[in-house]
C-alpha cells in the first residue's frame, strides 16, 4: 500500500504539468488561423482567458508591429489583436483627446486595438486619483464604443 501510494505521489506532479502545458497550447484550428494571419512567427505564448486563446508575440512581417496580442476564439476566428503603442507613436489626435478629457491624468497607456471588419480604435488606459479609467477613440481622436 505505502509503495502505490508514493508511486502515486511521483506520478501527480508530472501528470499536473503535463494538463498545464496543454492548457497553454491552443487547438490546432486556433494556431491554424494564428499561422494564416501571422505567417513567420513562431514564437508566440498561448494563453487562455474568459473562453478565448490569446497569443503573445512579436511581430516582424512587413508591418512590424512590434509586441502584440491576437485573440481567438475556440473556433479559430481572430477576434482581435492588441498592439501597444509609445506615447510619441500615437497620433496627436489621440493623444491631444487623451489630454482634453483626462487633464492631470498620469501613466498614460495607449494600445491600438485591430478588429476584424471594423475600424481600429485606441484604447486610452489613464490614472486619475489612484483610479484607472479606459476609453477609445478613433485615430482621429473621436470618442468611440466598444
């Protein structure tokens, strides 16, 4: 009895680390469609949160968008990518927006957010008070929903 049990005990962390891995390794469908829109990258790390599989990377094809993050679903379709951006990268529209609407904000944080079929917004993440508050705006600068 003493030897299964410590058998068992050996086994349980191996068997723990192998159901991890598979957590952070996305369906083949999903990677499918990741390798479609992102052909070259191979060095993405696959999480998956509220039901959807996020790929972190960084992209160098011909756009060179730097660090992003793509989400899919579990069918594989790509839902969006987010892409964060320096301060000085943003457009001054955006920027100009930001500063309007959050006068005395700090910690600016500025990630474009690409979608599928619409238009790109920038999410604008600002500290005020010791509080976070989000909002998008086009690349224009124009309040937009989300």
């Amino acid at each position: 009895m003493k030897s299964t049990t410590f058998a068992l005990l050996l086994l349980l962390p191996g068997g723990i680390l192998s159901a991890q891995s598979s957590y952070h390794q996305a369906p083949s469908k999903v990677q499918q469609s990741f390798h479609r829109d992102y052909p070259g990258v191979n060095d993405e790390h696959w999480q998956h949160t509220n039901g959807k599989w996020q790929a972190q990377f960084t992209d160098r094809g011909s756009e060179d968008r730097g660090e992003m993050v793509a989400h899919y679903d579990q069918y594989g379709h790509h839902v969006e990518s987010h892409i964060p951006y320096d301060r000085s990268d943003v457009p001054a529209a955006v920027s100009d927006r930001a500063q309007h609407k959050y006068h005395g904000g700090k910690d600016y944080r500025y990630t474009r957010v690409e979608r599928p079929g619409h238009p790109d917004l920038f999410q604008i993440h600002v500290n005020i008070g010791g509080k976070t508050h989000i909002s998008y705006v086009d690349e224009n600068g124009r309040d937009r929903s989300y």
